[in-house]
C-alpha cells in the first residue's frame, strides 16, 4: 500500500494555521503552526478533500463528529488505548483526566493520561481538547490554552470563569 504523506496548509479564524498530513489509509497529523511563508496546496488527494470538507463544517459549527479515518503511525500502546478513548468524547462535552483514566481502566493514571493527551498527534479530530482539570478549571493544551479555549467555546462549551460553567 502507498504510504505517501500528503501536505497541505489550511487556515481557520478560530484557530489560525494548521498543517494537515494525510496517507492513503488516513489522516496522520494536524499540527498548529506559525502563518507560512506559502501556503502548500495538496494535489486533491480524496482523504485530504474530505478532512478539509469536514473541517470548514465543524468550523462554521455544523459537524459534530469527523468520519474521515485516522492513520497513526505512532504512539505507544497506552498513547492509542488514550487516543481511542478521546475520540469517544462526544462533542460539546468534557471530561477530566482522572475521568479519562479511568475509561480506560487505570484510574491511578491521570498524569499519564496527560501526557498521552499532549502526544496526541491529530488534535480535533481526536479531541484532546474536551479534557479538562478535576476541578472544571481549562488544564493545558500543547498549542497553547487560548486555541483550546476557541475550540471549546465554538463546541458551546463555557469553562470556570465563562458564563454557565460546564
């Protein structure tokens, strides 16, 4: 099977620049990044055409639930067994990392799980951003906290400090 990773830029206001990486089995990566100097187009590969579809959707706020498959090419069992779990968060809610570990049966495992979180290499589609602190407070994000906020704000999501705290 063709394992070419295909690139390409994509722009979002509420979020600004990610780069996203597809294979021919799945999307590989969405990464944050710092505006380009160009902007890197793909060459209309389908799974590429139907991240960016399902995206602008879930950006303008009418997608609640990605169906473009995952290709992981990397992490550790228990990085997958988390990732898996993440992906389970149904949108517009929240859990917290001890919530989290113990969905995957190691409720002693909270700082691991988030640790796993920051590994997670496809950010959004697998939505690390939905866990948050025991305490309902926002807890970190790999790309900053104010893109995690954004995130959970355009899910309907109000946190400690915001109006309806979830």
């Amino acid at each position: 099977m063709n394992s070419k990773t295909h690139v390409r830029d994509y722009f979002s206001p509420q979020v600004g620049w990610l780069e996203l990486r597809v294979s021919d089995r799945g999307v590989r990566s969405i990464s944050f990044i710092s505006p380009p100097a160009t902007v890197r187009q793909s060459d209309g590969h389908p799974i590429m055409n139907r991240l960016i579809e399902q995206l602008d959707r879930y950006f303008r706020g009418d997608l609640t639930a990605f169906t473009v498959p995952v290709d992981f090419d990397t992490g550790t069992p228990f990085q997958r067994k988390v990732w898996d779990a993440l992906a389970r968060i149904p949108y517009g809610e929240t859990r917290s990392y001890a919530d989290l570990a113990a969905a995957i049966g190691n409720p002693r495992a909270a700082r691991a799980v988030g640790s796993a979180n920051g590994e997670n290499p496809i950010p959004i589609l697998i939505p690390c951003h939905r866990v948050i602190k025991a305490d309902g407070a926002l807890g970190g994000f790999s790309s900053g906290t104010h893109i995690k906020q954004a995130l959970l704000e355009l899910e309907g999501i109000r946190l400690r400090g915001s109006s309806d705290a979830h």
